[in-house]
C-alpha cells in the first residue's frame, strides 16, 4: 500500500512539472517578443527638421559703388557665369583704357628696337650696328610690366561685376538700380532649389550614437501629407546648443525630391532600420 501511494505521488509530481512548464513557456515567449521589439526599436531615431538647399552662398562686392545694372530679379533662375549685378566704376574703367594705350605704346617701342640701329665708328669707318642686348632687354621688360599693369587693372574691374557662382535661383536681391552698395555687404542670396535635402534640428547627444552615414531614413513633410525615403549623407562632427538641449545636426538627402517642396518646410524623420 505506502509502494502504491509513492508512485502515485510521483506521478502527480510530474504531471505537475510539466503544468508549470507549460504556463511558464508561452509568458517567457511573450516576454523574448517584447524584449526583442524593444531591442528593434532602439535602432531608429526620430527627429524634428527642416528642409534647406543642398548649396546656397550670400555674395557681394569687395568694393563700394553705385548699382548701374541690375539684370536679374528674384526667383530667377541663372546659370554660373551669369552677371547679376553690375557697379558704375568708371574710375576702374579709364584705368583699363590707359593701361591699354600703355601696353600698345610700349609694344610699339618694343617693334621699332629690332629694326634700330646705333651708328659706331671704329677703325675710321662708321658702322651702324644693332641695338645693344642690354638695351632690347630692357624694353622687353617694359612690355611685360605694361602687359601685368593691364592684367591687374582688368581684375579691379572685374570685381565691379558680381555672377553667379553656381547655377542656381536668386532667393533674395536687396539692390536696385542707382542704390549705393557697401563692400562685404552680402546683397544677393543663390540657393540650388533643385537640390533640396533635410537637416535635423533636434537629434540630442543620446541619439546621435545610433546615426551612421548611409543609413536609410523616412522623411515625412506635412505640408504636402507625404512621406519620402531618404539617407544619411553627413553628420555633424560639433554639437549645438538648442534650448539647454546638446544637439547635433544630421544631413539627410532625398531619394527622389517630390514635387512642390520648399526651402523651410518642417519635417518629422526616421532614421535606422
């Protein structure tokens, strides 16, 4: 009878491990679920941005003048090389013209040399012989000085002439014809508005970690209810203080830039896996 009763106690001891066994497996799975979308989650970052042109410069003048031409108007789109302002410099311009008439004169003089000739005497004969070395040397040196004074009196005109240096739109012009125009006063703003890309504004120091360049990020622009595919092109090796906050801007390019989108339009990104 205390055999019988033993196995039977171990029989119900059994049955009892493998009833704790099976309650106890399907809460462990749950909690390897949760663990590894937890462990998923960790690999993308979300951020606020803003969208900015890939390339846009402020340009000016080196020199102070009067606007005589202003050819172009914002929202224009021009190519590199292409005058957009134009300073009345006529002080510049008759410095160009006498350097002009400063190198024919001297090129002229430097002609009629080859064909000079110096008379000499020796041994009771008059003789009329070529130029000394020394002396064609010298005028020579005076051509070349005249060709340099040329070159630079061009340059100081060319800085009366501001163009494009990429090609690009006039986002801003603050000149009009007439007005006065300060050195190093930046008067005109190009942006490449073909190229837009994203730049985050609030990706903290905890999250930067994550971000490496050529990873795939979502880009949502609420404005046009759309949302693109993007990826990292470069980060920030030097951090912002935004509100307290230590930052670090992230650069982000579109795939394929959608239609209508504007330069300062808020974005919401996603970047990771």
């Amino acid at each position: 009878m205390k055999t019988s009763m033993r196995q039977s106690d171990f029989l119900r001891l059994i049955c009892a491990s493998f009833l704790v066994m099976l309650l106890v497996n399907p809460v462990s799975t749950v909690f390897a679920s949760e663990a590894n979308q937890l462990i998923s989650a960790q690999k993308t970052v979300t951020a606020s941005g803003v969208v900015v042109p890939a390339q846009v410069s402020e340009l000016g003048f080196l020199i102070s003048g009067i606007a005589s031409e202003v050819p172009v108007k914002e929202g224009e789109a021009v190519k590199a090389g292409q005058t957009l302002i134009v300073l009345d410099a006529p002080d510049l311009e008759f410095a160009v013209t006498e350097a002009q008439a400063a190198l024919h004169s001297a090129q002229v003089y430097a002609d009629l040399q080859k064909y000079r000739r110096v008379k000499n005497q020796r041994n009771g004969k008059i003789f009329y012989d070529v130029v000394p070395v020394e002396f064609r040397q010298r005028t020579d040196a005076r051509l070349q000085q005249a060709q340099v004074s040329l070159e630079l009196a061009q340059i100081n005109l060319r800085e009366a002439t501001l163009t494009a240096p990429f090609d690009g739109v006039v986002a801003s012009l603050k000149v009009i014809p007439g007005e006065f125009v300060q050195s190093d006063q930046a008067i005109v703003t190009l942006a490449s508005l073909n190229n837009l890309q994203v730049e985050t504004t609030d990706l903290s120091e905890r999250d930067i970690t994550q971000v490496t360049i050529g990873a795939p990020a979502t880009i949502s622009v609420e404005a046009l209810n759309q949302t693109i595919s993007g990826n990292v092109t470069s980060i920030s090796p030097v951090a912002n203080t935004v509100g307290g906050d230590v930052v670090f801007k992230v650069t982000i390019a579109f795939d394929k830039q959608p239609k209508n989108l504007l330069w300062g339009m808020t974005t919401e990104v996603t970047i990771g896996e």
